[in-house]
C-alpha cells in the first residue's frame, strides 16, 4: 500500500449516559444529544465513510462502501512541509480533501433502528455539502447495502463505479483466494482503473469454495457471493489512492459497540 494512504487509525470508545456509546473512529463521533437526537460529525479525510462507519458500528450494521475517483478541488496536498522544505523537487502526497461534517438524524430507537432509512437520511445530508464526493445507497440481489461514491464534477450517466462492470465468473467451483484474484483482475482492467487487494479475511472459511456461476454478473454480485463463505459477517472497502491511481479491496469483520463487563462499551464481531 503506498504511502500516504490512510485506512483506520484507531478507535476510542467515551460513555454516554444515553446511547450504547459516544464512539470517536479515526475522527468520526455518534453521540445523543439532550433533546434524544442522534448526532453524527467528522472532521478528517473521507469524513463520509469515517460517519457512515461510526454509525454502523454504534448499531451493528453491514454496510459495504466504495469511493469515487476524487478530482479537483476534492483532492488535498498532504506532503509534510518539513520533508517538502527539504526536497522542494521531491514527490506529494495527496489524499481526499478533509472538512467537518455533521449530520443530526433526528429522534433514533434505542434498539436497532432502521437501518436504510438512517443511512439514507445521513447520506442525504452530506450530499448537500460541499465535502468531496457524492454518494447513493443501493440493495444487491444478495441483500448487501452498499454505498458507492463518484466525484462532485461527474455526472451520475458519466461514472461506472469499478464493481458495476460485467465479469464471467469461473462456471466450476473454486477457492475464495482464488476467486477474489480473478474479480479483482477483471473488474480493474474492465473498469480502466487497476484495483489491488489491501485487507484480507482472517476467517478460516476464507480457504473454503465458492460455487460456479454461468453467464455474466456484476463484479460487485460476484463479490457478495465471495464474501457469503465467511462464517464472521464482513464488509468491504474499496478505498481510492489518489496517488497510483488504483483501488484498493478491503475485507474486515464487522462490529458493534455492546456493553463490557465493567459497564464501558467494547467492539465486538457480527456473527
């Protein structure tokens, strides 16, 4: 993975006397307010998918996310200025472009609240900003929520986001390593931007087989079908670097914040 290219940071955990938990992610917060509103910011870069991935883990939700090709003023020069000052001929670093974000969702469910309408209602207040990227929801035939993004300069009929193109999927069954190989190949190369693998699953399932299929089906179908061996639930990320122009595939289990035995909220895996 280049340098530059951030992923998750760290996570800290602060209780709240009225939610599961005040939960900071790399810069994200989910907190209920005094009025019983939920309230979820950002302040750093991808502050979308750092919200999105605050709010998900705060109520146990699947949630698959991929990033636009960010562009113009999306786009931040994140070169130290001391190495810069050094070497004012040497190469930048460039990552998307920070800003604060905050969205008040309104009055939530203490238990599980519905999980498209609370995600739709936080996309749709980023997506009146000017923060980089502009995002939609969809379900796939599989039952998967995923957010894909494209950049604020493109036109929703001029951007194919990279799991959208058409694969053929070996017709026999095979290894998750190996099929997860073959749709990263296919679907970077179809895509005209090259995607690369970052994160992959630590499940032991990750050797068992996937089924063949015969006839065409998106890259993002055929990843649900992958990600369905598992025995942990997972989510993707496909996170864009700026810098080689290429995609990144990540595979991590998914959490939630339940309460420790000494009354402090803890990140556990989804079974």
């Amino acid at each position: 993975m280049s340098p530059g290219f951030g992923v998750l940071l760290s996570v800290m955990l602060l209780c709240s006397c009225d939610i599961a938990a005040q939960q900071e992610l790399a810069g994200a917060t989910v907190v209920r307010n005094v009025e019983g509103n939920v309230i979820v910011s950002s302040d750093v870069n991808r502050p979308f998918y750092f919200a999105l991935l605050a709010l998900s883990e705060t109520y146990g939700w699947v949630i698959d996310y991929e990033d636009p090709i960010y562009t113009g003023p999306e786009i931040e020069d994140t070169t130290d200025p001391r190495w810069l000052k050094e070497h004012p001929d040497g190469r930048h670093v460039y990552s998307p472009a920070s800003g604060a974000f905050s969205a008040d969702l309104g009055r939530m469910g203490r238990g599980n609240p519905d999980e498209q309408d609370s995600v739709k209602k936080l996309l749709d207040l980023y997506n009146h900003t000017s923060s980089p990227g502009f995002y939609s929801m969809m379900r796939t035939t599989g039952g998967r929520v995923v957010i894909t993004g494209r950049s604020r300069s493109q036109s929703p009929s001029g951007f194919v986001p990279p799991l959208s193109q058409q694969m053929l999927p070996s017709p026999d069954s095979e290894t998750m390593s190996k099929a997860l190989q073959e749709l990263i190949a296919r679907c970077g190369s179809a895509g005209g931007v090259p995607i690369e693998f970052g994160i992959g699953p630590t499940d032991p399932a990750a050797t068992g087989e996937v089924a063949g299929y015969n006839g065409p089906i998106t890259c993002r179908e055929q990843l649900g079908r992958i990600l369905a061996v598992l025995r942990v639930r997972s989510r993707y990320a496909l996170l864009y670097d700026i810098n080689r122009h290429a995609y990144y595939l990540s595979i991590v289990p998914a959490h939630r914040l339940v309460p420790g035995p000494d009354g402090k909220p803890t990140v556990v895996p989804l079974h």
